[in-house]
C-alpha cells in the first residue's frame, strides 16, 4: 500500500512538471503561418485543480508580423490569461493588411 501511494504521487508530480498545451489555427479561414510561438504557462491553481480543456483566442496581427490585440473567445478562465499572455508573444509571416486569427490552445495537465 505503501508503494503504491509513493507511486502515485510520483505520477502526479512529473504530470505538474510536465503540462502540455496543443495549439491550432480554426480551419476554413485564411490563416497566417507562425513564425515563433510562446507556449503558454500552465497556471499553478490549474494544476492543483486538474483543469484542463481549450482556449480559444481571437488575435489580430499587423501587417508586420506582430500581435496587434487579443480576446479571449472561450475556456475556462483559469487558463485565459495563459493563454493570451502566451499568444500576445506570438509573431507571424507578414502580409499586406492586417488579419484577425482564431486560435485554439488546448490544455491538458499530463
């Protein structure tokens, strides 16, 4: 019983170690390649809550490449300010005219 515990516990600390976030851009919709992302932080209370789940993002990136604005479109609110302040870090391929991008970033505490 005793190893079992110590077990568990070892499984759920390389779990808050070792958090991912996935990302992807909404399809049907003229999307601007990335050129350096940020991934997000996984927010501590998320950890200790087990939160997980998707962000979704709108972004809207200048001519140049850079990260205009952001606003979050949905998802738990423990993970949006990750989430955001990740994507505000964010640079894309330039283009003539400004574009506004949907963003997804999944979250998931293992």
């Amino acid at each position: 019983m005793r190893r079992a515990g110590r077990l568990l516990a070892a499984v759920a600390t390389c779990a808050m170690l070792f958090p991912q976030a996935g990302i992807s851009q909404k399809q049907g919709h003229a999307e601007r390649k990335i050129l350096s992302k940020v991934m997000p932080a996984y927010p501590d209370l998320a950890k200790r809550l087990h939160v997980s789940g998707v962000v979704k993002v709108e972004v809207v990136v200048g001519a140049n490449g850079a990260v205009k604005s952001t606003r979050a479109l949905g998802g738990s609110p423990v993970l949006i300010e990750s989430a955001t302040d990740a994507v505000r870090n964010w640079k894309f391929q330039t283009a003539s005219a400004d574009t506004t991008e949907v963003l997804q970033l999944t979250f998931e505490p293992h």
